[in-house]
C-alpha cells in the first residue's frame, strides 16, 4: 500500500475516533415516551447554610442527588440555582449505565438573599436501537438566609415566627417586583397578550410532578414537561453552562400556557438576549 494510502487511512480512523470522543463526552438530553417498566425512586434538591465566611459571608450547600429503580443506559439531573429571582448557576451530570446521580457544591455569597433550586432528573433505557424509553421527576427546594447586622447569619425555608416571616416577605416583594418588570418587557417585546395564558414561573413548574396541567391528563402533562426541558436544555441550559459563566445575566423564566390547550411559550432573557421558545401542545398522547 502506498504511503500516502496509509497516511490517509489513519488520518480517517484518527477522525473517527474524535468524533466518537467528541459524542460521547459532549452532554445531551432528548425526551423519548415514558417506559411504564421504569421508575424514579428517588429524586431531590437540597439548599443548606453551611457556615459564616468572616464578616456578612456565608456559604451554601447546593445538592442535587437521584435514583432510579435500576442501572440505566443514560441518566442524567440538570439543576438550576436563583439567587433573588436571579440566575445565580446551572449544573448538569450525565452517566452512562449507573442508577444513581450526585452532584454538590458549596455556593459563597453575602446580605440577606432567597435562594431556589429546581432540578430535572432524567433516565434512558435502550431496549434496542428503535425502541428507546425514558423516566423523569423534577425536584426543588429554596433557602431564605438573613444577614442582618444586628443578629448572626440565620437561615429558614419555612417561617417560624414573626421575625422570619417579615424577612420573607421582604425578600419576597423585592424578587417579585424585579420579575415583574422583567416578565413585562419581555411580554411588550414579543407582543404577548398575558390575558390569553395561564402564568407558571420555571422555579414552580416542580409542582406539575403529580397534578396535570389544565385541561391535560397526568400522562400527557409528563409528556409536554419532558418536551419543555428538553428545549430548555438546547436553549437555555447549554448556552448558560457552556463555557461555565459566573457572570450570568437572567431572571427566572416565565412559562405561558395557552388557555385554550395549543401551545406553551417559554420568556427568558440570557446575557442580554431575548428569547421565546413555542412548544405545541398536541391534542393526544400518541400526537407528541
């Protein structure tokens, strides 16, 4: 065989081995209909104050943690952290044949903030190369810490007295009134008529887990859910995680879901880019 043959041979092979590489490593998330032989067992979201970092610091524990019923061709959690309303990071662990996702990390900050985490908890089984199908469950938790300079550091996740509740109702308006103004630019930008919609903000879409969307069964609102992550993961995740940025620029995004059953719209702004995913709701299960 000439040399130039061979030279070229190992150049393609060389080629290949780099795309199979780049495949495998590069992470993805793509919904597939649900397997009813498949659960997740376990699923769940933890903020936690660890402890002060000298004067008005303090750290964080944000843990993302899963386990399906057995070892999966793919699973995978993706979590998002708000800080204030704001995007503050976005985790995402993938591994082939394992059962179980865990993945922490110590979040430093300062003053008086609320934190919201939601995560999606993903698995694939590959039964054959046709027949691909899916497990999935969202999680979400959220920590209120007080920083005030008259007490040390607290933190809560529910009220316990009145001192608490005035912190949470402070913090509260703050974030609430910065979203709206934001959610309304958004609106006004893409000419949206909020009235025609119901209103879900991504941090609340955990509670969809268990209670069907209106006007949609449990099943089919897994599906549409599966569809929405899917696009956020290509759309929103991805381009927030990679390269890791720790200058994010993005407010919690705003889920629109058509009052009469056709489509949901998902608001964001990333980075100063404003962005609007159109999901269609399809009328049946076997439509999606």
């Amino acid at each position: 065989m000439k040399k130039w043959h061979v030279s070229l041979l190992i150049a393609f092979i060389f080629f290949i081995g780099v795309v199979i590489l780049f495949n495998r490593s590069s992470p993805t998330f793509s919904f597939f209909p649900l397997d009813p032989e498949s659960t997740m067992e376990y699923a769940t979201t933890s903020l936690t104050l660890l402890s002060e970092e000298g004067i008005n610091k303090y750290e964080v524990d944000w843990k993302v943690e899963s386990l399906s019923d057995k070892s999966m061709y793919l699973r995978q959690d993706v979590s998002l952290l708000f800080d204030n309303g704001i995007l503050r990071g976005v985790r995402s662990k993938w591994v082939e044949n394992t059962n179980r996702i865990l993945f922490n990390e110590k979040i430093r900050s300062e003053d008086s903030r609320h934190f919201q985490s939601i995560s999606f908890h993903h698995g694939e089984n590959h039964y054959s190369e046709e027949d691909i199908r899916s497990i999935q469950m969202m999680s979400f938790d959220e920590l209120y810490v007080i920083d005030s300079p008259t007490t040390p550091i607290a933190s809560f996740k529910v009220p316990s007295d009145m001192y608490e509740s005035e912190w949470k109702e402070l913090l509260d308006r703050t974030s609430r009134q910065q979203l709206l103004f934001h959610w309304h630019e958004l609106l006004h930008y893409f000419n949206i008529s909020v009235e025609n919609y119901r209103t879900v903000p991504l941090v609340d879409l955990y509670k969809y887990n268990n209670i069907p969307l209106p006007n949609l069964t449990q099943e089919h609102t897994t599906h549409v859910i599966g569809r929405l992550w899917e696009g956020l993961y290509k759309n929103y995740i991805i381009p927030a995680s990679d390269p890791p940025n720790s200058n994010l620029d993005s407010f919690i995004p705003l889920i629109l879901i058509d009052k009469e059953g056709g489509h949901l719209i998902v608001l964001f702004e990333l980075n100063g880019k404003k962005e609007q995913l159109i999901q269609r709701i399809p009328r049946t299960e076997s439509d999606s």
